[in-house]
C-alpha cells in the first residue's frame, strides 16, 4: 500500500505537473460541490421549520427559490466537473501512454520474444486505461470527500456536539474498515490483468495467421486452446469481483447501521423537545449524504485496487531496461566521409543463453567491398546481420566500423548510418509518402517521385488512385512481394547510408521481379560498403567478397574470383552442380 501510495505521489508530480492549472481548477469545482451539497439541506431545514411555525408566504416562496437555484447551480458545478475531470484524465494517461510506447520501442528484441504483441497492447493501453479516471481523480477526489464529511459532522456540531461526535466516531470507523479492506482485492485483479493479456497475445498471435489456419484446417484445434485462456481470465475477474463486491456489501451494511443510529437519536431528541423537525429532517439528510462520500471513497478503493494491479504491471515493464547501452559517439562523430570499413574480430553470439548462432567469427569487408554471405538456413546470416544493424550485441568479440568499436556509437547515428533491408518488408498502415520515407518529413515529394522512377516503382505508382496519398494497410495487399522489395529499397536510398545490410532481399521473388531490383541494387550499392546475405549463389554475383557459413562457424572467406577458381572449395563445388539453392 504504502509503496504503490509513494510512486502514486511521484506520479501525480510528473503527469499532472504541466496540467497544475487544470487541476486546480477541478478541485476548485469540486470545493463548490462540496459547499452546495452541504447547503441545500440547510435550506430545506429552515424551510419545513418555517413552515412549521407558520411564517408568511412569502418567506417560503423566498426559500424554495432560494433552493431551486442553488439546484441547479450544483448540476452546472458537477457538469463542469466531470468535462474537466474526462479532460484531465486523457491528457494525463495520454502522456503516460507514450512514455511507455517509448520505452518499449528502446527495449531489446529478447524481450520481445518473451511477450505477445496482443499482450503488449493489453499493457499500453488496457493497464494505462484501468489508470485514466483514478489517476487524475483519486487524490482531488479524496480531499473533496474529506471535506464534506467534515464539513456535516461540523454543522451538526453547532446543532449538538453529542450527535456530530457520535457522526465523526462512526465515520472514523467506517473509514479504517474500508482502508484495512482495500487492498485485498489486488492480487486478485492482477491476476486478472495478467490472464486478460495472455488472451489478448493468444487472440492477436492466432488471428494474424487466419490464412494458415484455415489451409490446414487447424480451427478446431485451436478453439480447443482459446478455452481454457478465456476460462482462466473468467475465474481470475470472478475472483476480484468477488471481493470487490464484497467491499461494496460491508460498506453498504454500516451505512445503513449509521443511518439507523442517526434517525434513533434524532427522534428521541425530537420527542423530548431537544431538535426540530426541520432539524431531524436535516440530520438524516445528512446521514444519507454521508453514505455518498464514503460510497464515492470506497469505488476509489476498487477502482485503487485495479490501478494498483494495471500500476504495478507497468512499473515492472518500465523496470525492464535494454541491454544495449547507448555509447558515447564521440570517436565515430569525427570518422571521415564515405564508405566504411567493417569488421568481425572473434564475434560469438547465441540468443538468450541457447546454443550458439556464430562462433569465434572473424573477418573485414574494405570501405566500397561488397560482402557476400552464403550458408543454409540457421547457418547464422541473419544473426550477422542484426548484429551490423546492433540489435544485439556479442557476448564475445567486437565488430567495428572503421577501426571503432559500433558500442562506443550512439546507436539512432549507428543506424542512421546503416540500411537494413529485409526479406520481410514491413509495410505500415499509413500513406505510400509516409511508407516510403518512413515518416521523415524532411524528405520532399520531388526526391521521393525521383526514387521511384530510378528504383523501377513508377508503374506501380502510377497505378495508385491517390498518388502518394494512397493509403496502404500493414497487410501491404496493394503491393506485391517484389514492390514490397523496391519499396525498402525506395527508403534506403532516400537515406543514403554509407552501410548497407541486404537480408536475402530476392529471396521470394519472381525471375522478372528480381530483374528489377537487380537494376535498382546497381544504382543504390554504387560507392556504399555491403553486406549481402544471400540463399541463392546468382545473388551474390556482385560480390567482391564471400563468406560462407555453416552451423554459425566459418566455412570459406576469399575473395569471390579466388573461391571460384579453387576447385577445393565449397563454392566451386556449388558452381560445378549448379546447385543454386545453397546447402552448404
């Protein structure tokens, strides 16, 4: 309690600090509630007392607008109040939201092996909206009901300071209940935020693979494991409204006690000509109001003990830190201009503690050399070339470009510097600019049109009914496998990095889409250093240098005019077969 009341505080500093004045004037509004709740009831005493001892008609007419007024002013004060309250509540967790988008793009791709997508989406934006009403209100909401309720138990002790001490002894209790309850229920609801992700990661997992599933009729079997995720998160949301109801009935059994106490003294004291009617009247008004700050604390408390759960998920994924370390960047910021020098000095890597995917690997690629890499399938290609782009780091060895260790490189300049392309393409459900310039709006329309044309997609794009207004769903269905290909090849080249990554960029492509990003590898490779990762040997045929890998070992590395002579090697031996696919 007291752990998660502190981060609270830090947090209610930090989100609601740059809205202070928002906020202040909620709690402003909420002051005004305060006081026209409380003087109502008072109206209405003097206006049955009056009418009791019979004064003139037009005091009571006086009265009773008096009341009708200060009515309706109270629904205009919690009108203004709830706008402002929904208002300050999404500025508030919108803010949050993005610090935690933030943070989970900085993390590393391990961690995202371990978590869905489905339940990365239940963290950002279900836990953060389980936050919205509570983590604006909660603080001014607890004031302002602590103010009501001493406000009454201060007018009924200018009434009789017996009945208000009786009033305030009870709320005292009332209240340590409610706070030595409330946090029972949050292991139950963070078992239930828990439960709500898995289904939402199984659900996101499942869906994006509809075509597979329906081509192997694999529904049933898959329905079979929907089950029992969904009766997980049934049993855990059961179990916290189980006690969370349970809250609300042992609040609901004191307050009517209260009220009960309350109408017991107050006609005593009436019979015995102490209180008059308009007096009782007021007092179980106000023991009625009662119930309502203290009702409105204990849905704080629910509402407490699910943000407790949906906090302590977020704070642990904001405890999650990225391995990779930003360096310095002062040696590589002075490096001079031009295509860079790469190289592997005894790198060793294997994912989150498996086997190993390149050991004791060694080699240089000169400034302007194009690298080809050849090895089957889990060879250790791929790993090299995250590796380049630093999505991971070695556990042994360095790689440096041009004599600098990449860790000492700030890593948004290290990429910045790198063009990665990849087999799979992602493609964002955004406009073809934005796709194609990966929404830097530095990049003007006559470069981009520019590269289009160079790069082979001017047919394409003149097909498109928006130009480059069109927009593209991140299924990517108005673009083919080869388009998809010379769209990422669009984006390197509007970059122009010094180091380009090519991941079997025509792996999955037609002879005659291949042509074409052929072409456009001829304009875009041009005075750069590349690495290129190949499955097929006709891809490699640019290449200077070559290195193939079998089991995340070294094979051969020679230059290619040197492999291809020596009827020893391995690449010889794929020539003679004319073995294109390569099985090394």
């Amino acid at each position: 309690m007291n752990t998660f009341l502190s981060t609270y505080w830090s947090f209610c500093w930090i989100y609601l600090r740059p809205y202070r004045w928002k906020a202040l004037f909620l709690l402003l509004l909420l002051l005004s509630s305060i006081g026209l709740q409380i003087l109502n009831p008072l109206i209405l005493r003097w206006f049955i007392d009056d009418v009791s001892t019979y004064q003139p008609f037009s005091l009571l007419l006086h009265t009773a607008l008096l009341f009708v007024v200060i009515a309706l002013g109270e629904q205009v004060v919690s009108m203004l109040e709830n706008y402002q309250a929904a208002d300050l509540a999404w500025l508030t967790t919108n803010e949050l939201r993005t610090d935690v988008m933030r943070h989970c793009l900085s993390l590393d791709l391990d961690f995202y092996q371990a978590h869905t997508p489905g339940e990365m989406i239940e963290r950002i934006d279900g836990d953060v909206n389980l936050l919205s009403q509570f983590f604006s209100r909660f603080l001014m909401a607890v004031i302002a009901n602590v103010l009501f309720l001493l406000g009454i138990v201060a007018v009924i002790w200018v009434i009789d300071w017996r009945i208000g001490l009786s009033l305030g002894l009870y709320m005292l209790f009332v209240l340590f209940i409610l706070v030595r309850m409330g946090p029972l229920a949050i292991p139950f609801w963070t078992a239930s935020r828990q439960a709500s992700a898995d289904l939402f990661g199984f659900l996101e997992e499942r869906l994006s693979g509809t075509e597979e599933v329906r081509a192997f009729g694999s529904a049933s079997y898959l329905l079979s494991r929907l089950f029992p995720l969904i009766q997980r998160s049934l049993h855990a949301e059961r179990r916290g409204t189980l006690v969370s109801v349970l809250l609300w009935g042992t609040s609901s059994l004191l307050f009517t006690l209260g009220t009960a106490m309350i109408l017991g003294v107050g006609a005593g004291l009436f019979r015995a000509g102490v209180l008059t009617l308009g007096v009782v009247f007021l007092l179980f008004t106000y023991a009625q109001q009662v119930a309502q700050p203290l009702m409105e604390i204990t849905r704080h408390l629910g509402s407490f003990q699910q943000a407790a759960a949906g906090m302590n998920r977020l704070f642990t994924l904001l405890r999650t830190q990225p391995t990779l370390t930003d360096g310095s960047g002062t040696q590589l910021a002075t490096r001079r201009p031009g295509a860079p020098a790469v190289e592997f000095r005894d790198v060793s890597f294997s994912y989150m503690g498996g086997e190993p995917a390149l050991q004791n690997l060694s080699f240089t690629v000169a400034p302007g050399q194009v690298l080809g890499v050849l090895g089957q399938t889990g060879s250790g290609k791929t790993t090299l070339a995250k590796l380049v782009f630093r999505l991971y780091d070695p556990q042994h060895g360095c790689i440096s470009i041009d004599g600098v260790d990449i860790r000492n490189e700030r890593l948004a300049g290290l990429r910045a510097s790198i063009g990665f392309v990849t087999q799979q393409v992602q493609i964002f459900h955004a406009t073809v600019r934005e796709n194609a310039t990966m929404f830097d709006s530095s990049i003007t329309d006559t470069a981009l049109l520019a590269a289009l044309r160079d790069l082979g997609l001017w047919e394409w794009y003149q097909r498109l009914p928006d130009g480059l207004d069109t927009m593209l769903t991140a299924a990517g269905d108005a673009l083919s496998a080869g388009e998809a290909q010379l769209l990422a090849l669009t984006r390197i080249f509007l970059s122009q990095p010094s180091l380009i990554v090519l991941d079997e960029a025509t792996a999955r492509v037609d002879p005659a889409t291949e042509g074409l990003i052929e072409r456009a590898l001829d304009r875009l490779l041009h005075d750069r250093t590349v690495i290129l990762i190949a499955h097929r040997l006709s891809t490699v045929r640019r290449a200077d240098m070559l290195l193939v890998l079998q089991n995340g070992r070294m094979r051969e590395y020679g230059t290619r005019a040197s492999l291809e002579s020596n009827p020893q090697s391995h690449f010889a031996h794929l020539l003679r077969t004319n073995d294109e696919e390569v099985h090394a």
